[in-house]
C-alpha cells in the first residue's frame, strides 16, 4: 500500500513540478486513501473514485473561472 501511494504523489508531483506544500500534503493523504480503497476493494474502485475527485475538481476550476 505505501508503495502505491508513494508511486502516486511521485507521478502527480512530476506532473506538478512547482506544487505547494499544502497541495503536496493533500496528494499524500488522497493517496493513501485510493491506495487504502484498493487495497480493500480492488483497482476498479480506486479508479473510479481518483475520477470522481477528478471530476469534482475539474467542475470547480470550471466554476470558478466562469
């Protein structure tokens, strides 16, 4: 699990090479969340809930510059 989660905050941070600490700390905790649900409940419900903040996100960026 903490492979996964840390294979995550990697990729994410080497998307988002410039990333404040609190948006690295928010990727650590979401990370062990998905790597947790995963763990638990198989790759599909990770993925389908790394979408659902994705989308989440994504609608309030929308919102917000509108």
């Amino acid at each position: 699990m903490i492979q996964t989660a840390l294979a995550f905050v990697l990729k994410h941070l080497i998307v988002d090479t410039a990333a404040p600490f609190l948006r690295v700390v928010s990727l650590v905790i979401l990370a062990f969340l998905l790597s947790g649900l995963r763990a638990r409940y198989g790759t599909a419900s990770s993925t389908v809930a790394h979408a659902a903040i994705n989308s989440i996100a994504s609608a309030a960026v929308l919102v917000t510059a509108l």
